[in-house]
C-alpha cells in the first residue's frame, strides 16, 4: 500500500476541547501530510462543510451507534481501508477495521460508571475494534475496567489545539475540572495572592463547578470551558487541577502559548508535563510553588522554553503523524 492510497473515515463528532475542535484539528493534520485519502464525516449531528460527507439517515442510526448496534456505518461511506472513531458513537462495521479513542474516563469510573459505555466499549472489541487511550495512565485504567486483551488498548495522545503566544497576561487562572472542593480549600490562599499581585483569580470550571464556586468564592471570576481560549490569552500562571479523567489539554496549550503552569504531582501528570510544568506533592505545596513561578524570572524562561518544547509532541501534526502510523498497522493486521 502506497502512503496515499491509505482510505481513512474520520468521524468528527468526537472528542471537542474547549479550545477548538481537536477532530477537525486532527483531520486538518492529516490532510496536511499527504498521505492518505481522509474521509470526514459525522455520526451524531448534520454535515457543516462541504468538504464532510453526509451520512445517509444518520438521526436514525445514531442512537443505535450510542450501543454499538445498528447499521454497519462502512457500508454508508465511500470505500475505506480504516475508520475512527472518538465520540459517544461506536457503529459496528462489516468488512472495515475500526479504531475508537477513549480519551473521557468519566462514564468508566465507578462514581459515574454507566453500563452503556462500558458494554458498548466490550461490544466493540468483541468485534474486532481497537481502543486507543489518551495516556498510559489512561490505558491502564480501561484495561481495569473493561477487562480486555492488553493488545486491544494502544496509547497515542489526541491532538491538542494550536494556540497563540501569550505575551502580557496577567490573570491567575485556574483550570478546575473535576475537583471543585479541592480548588475550593486553596481559593481563599489564591485570592489572598492574587490581591497582593493587583490582579485575579480566573476559574475555568463546568457550569455546575462554577455555580458552587460562585456561592462559595465570590472573589473568583468564574469563565464557562467556552471561553478556555481567551482565559489563556490573559494568563499570566496556570494552575491544572484535575481529577485525570481527561487528557489535559487545557494544561499542554498553556505550555504551547508559554504561560508557566503548575500541577498536582499525580500519576498522568508525572507522565505527561513532567519536567515542563511545576509539579507540587500538595494543595499547601502548590500556593508555596506558586510564589516562586510568578516572582522568579528565571524560574519562568526555564519553565517557558521547556513547556513549548514539551507541547510540540501533542501539536495536531504530531497526532497526525502518530495516527497515520497507528492506521497502516490496524490495516496491515486486519488483512493479515
């Protein structure tokens, strides 16, 4: 198989960051290589642009796609050699392999485990599918829960969204996701900091996170995931918090846009921005770090050039050229 004759299906109802469409980003990526025939299409919503093909009788399909049933969705496209898949839709397919990013482990934890997902994930290897975690991290964690062949889960980061230089920001802000009392047990302290400095603390934070961080720390200026792009333009540290049930994202594009940035030392982070971000081992820990990022020249040009180095293996181009090794493996293997 030459590189370009490689017949990709993209499904772009997939995994959406709050800074732009990564499943574009990633599709854009491809097609920008050269190497394959990429494919676009939608399972859960209409065609936007010219250049997707519309699936025929999708709204009726979808919800069977949800459980991993329904019409093979190979038969409604163009001839492919491999499809991916990366949303709430896993549609079977007849004579095509087919690759599935797991990159939320929320509906596979226990708290918010739903037999759904974790049957339509069972349902889909079963068949023949191939998982593709976020992380190593991650992949541990959906082999525990799933219960599959180790072989059957293969690790390649998403793409993270370009982003712009960030050269005068001044905010701190905090990107809260799934964690909302531990942001708010250090808030008080980061106010406190944050006036002492003349400026604020900026809380990135789902709707429900926000409404209790707006009861709870009225000195908190809370912004919805929406607006994740121009917090970071204003950004003068980061703070991740995160409970690891998604791919920081949010965390990789601060280190592209050089804003210095500080996490808890967890497992995914230790693997992730390990050496380009401030790991502290506490929540006490992290307020102590954060004295140093945002007072210590030095310490930020260090964090600065590691960071933009570090995020260049998550920009959409290195997904792209990730993915395109993944696909000629998948298909190699399945016509073995």
């Amino acid at each position: 198989m030459s590189p370009s004759s490689l017949r990709v299906g993209l499904d772009l109802d997939g995994s959406l960051e709050s800074l732009g469409d990564s499943m574009t980003d990633l599709a854009n990526a491809l097609d920008a290589t050269g190497e394959c025939h990429l494919v676009r299409f939608r399972t859960q919503r209409n065609s936007k642009a010219p250049n997707e093909t519309k699936v025929a009788l999708r709204a009726l399909w979808a919800p069977l796609w949800r459980r991993g049933l329904g019409r093979p969705i190979d038969v409604m496209l163009a001839p492919l050699d491999v499809i991916h898949v990366a949303g709430l839709a896993t549609p079977p397919t007849r004579e095509v392999p087919i690759v599935i990013s797991v990159d939320d482990l929320r509906p596979l934890r226990e708290e918010t485990r739903t037999h759904l997902r974790v049957n339509q994930l069972r349902r889909a290897v079963a068949h023949g599918a191939l998982l593709v975690a976020s992380s190593a991290t991650a992949s541990h964690e959906v082999l525990d829960v799933l219960q599959v062949q180790r072989n059957r889960v293969v690790v390649v980061p998403p793409a993270v969204p370009n982003v712009e230089l960030t050269t005068r920001g001044e905010d701190l802000v905090v990107n809260v996701t799934g964690l909302t009392d531990r942001f708010l047990a250090i808030a008080p302290d980061l106010v406190r900091f944050a006036a002492s400095r003349a400026t604020r603390v900026v809380a990135l934070a789902s709707v429900e996170a926000g409404q209790r961080i707006k009861a709870a720390a009225p000195d908190v200026t809370v912004r919805a995931r929406r607006d994740a792009r121009d917090a970071l333009a204003n950004a003068a540290v980061v703070i991740h918090i995160s409970d690891g049930a998604r791919f920081p994202s949010f965390a990789i594009a601060a280190l592209a846009a050089g804003v210095p940035t500080i996490a808890r030392s967890t497992r995914i982070n230790r693997e992730l921005l390990d050496g380009a971000t401030a790991l502290a081992g506490s929540d006490d820990e992290v307020v102590a770090t954060l004295e140093v990022v945002w007072s210590d020249g030095a310490r930020r040009a260090i964090m600065v050039g590691a960071g933009r180095a570090r995020a260049l293996d998550f920009a959409p181009a290195t997904a792209a050229r990730a993915y395109l090794s993944l696909y000629r493996d998948v298909v190699r293997g399945w016509s073995s």
